[in-house]
C-alpha cells in the first residue's frame, strides 16, 4: 500500500519522500507553494524539511549551510537548548531546506536521498 502524499500545490511542488522514514506532520501551504515536514518530533533525531519553489523562494537561491552556535542567554550562560543545523539545497528546481540536530554532513547526506 503506498503512503498518501499531500496533493501538490498549485506551483507544481510535490513533497519528497525520505526513504524508511514517514513524517509526523505535513503542512501544504499551497497559497504559498511551501511543504513543511516534520519527521522524528521533540527526539535527537528530529528534522524539518521545507520545499519552495524556486520561483517563490527567497533570493538567495546558492546550496548553502549553517551550523548553529551556542547562544549566551541574558544570566551569562550557554543556551542549553539544542540548536538545529541547516541545509539548502535545490532539488528539481524546489529550494529544499533540511533542519535538525544532525551535522551537517548527516543532513547533506539525507538530502541526497530525497525521492519524489
């Protein structure tokens, strides 16, 4: 039996699947043209994908990452929440954002196993 998958938004973004995980929520802003999935929420493991159109997406369209820092709260102190990494890549023509506590070679690695 295959997985429902959200229909597609009026821009043609049709949301990736992510093999052997099924995610915990889907969001289709199809006004937007922007799926969010949720896989693993509130775990270690958790992470975040959201795919845009090109088109639609921002104007800075290169892949790019972003290592999260250690944030100093107001009392002097390191912030002890877990930040999340971060990964834009494109995938056909979609700019496709991936988020979590991975590294991000762990998160570039999962987005190369992304599959309509």
């Amino acid at each position: 039996m295959k997985a429902a998958l959200p229909p597609p938004s009026p821009s043609g973004t049709v949301a990736l699947r992510l093999p052997g995980r099924k995610p915990d929520s889907v969001v289709n802003d199809s006004a937007a043209g922007v799926i969010r999935q949720s896989f693993d929420t509130g775990t270690p493991r958790e992470l975040i994908i959201t795919q845009r159109s090109r088109f639609q997406a921002d104007s800075n369209k290169a892949p790019q990452s972003e290592q999260a820092a250690p944030r100093e709260v107001d009392n002097g102190k390191m912030d002890t929440v877990s930040p999340l990494n971060k990964v834009v890549v494109i995938i056909n023509a979609q700019e496709v954002t991936l988020e979590g506590r991975q590294t991000i070679q762990q998160l570039t690695e999962l987005a190369r196993t992304l599959t309509n």
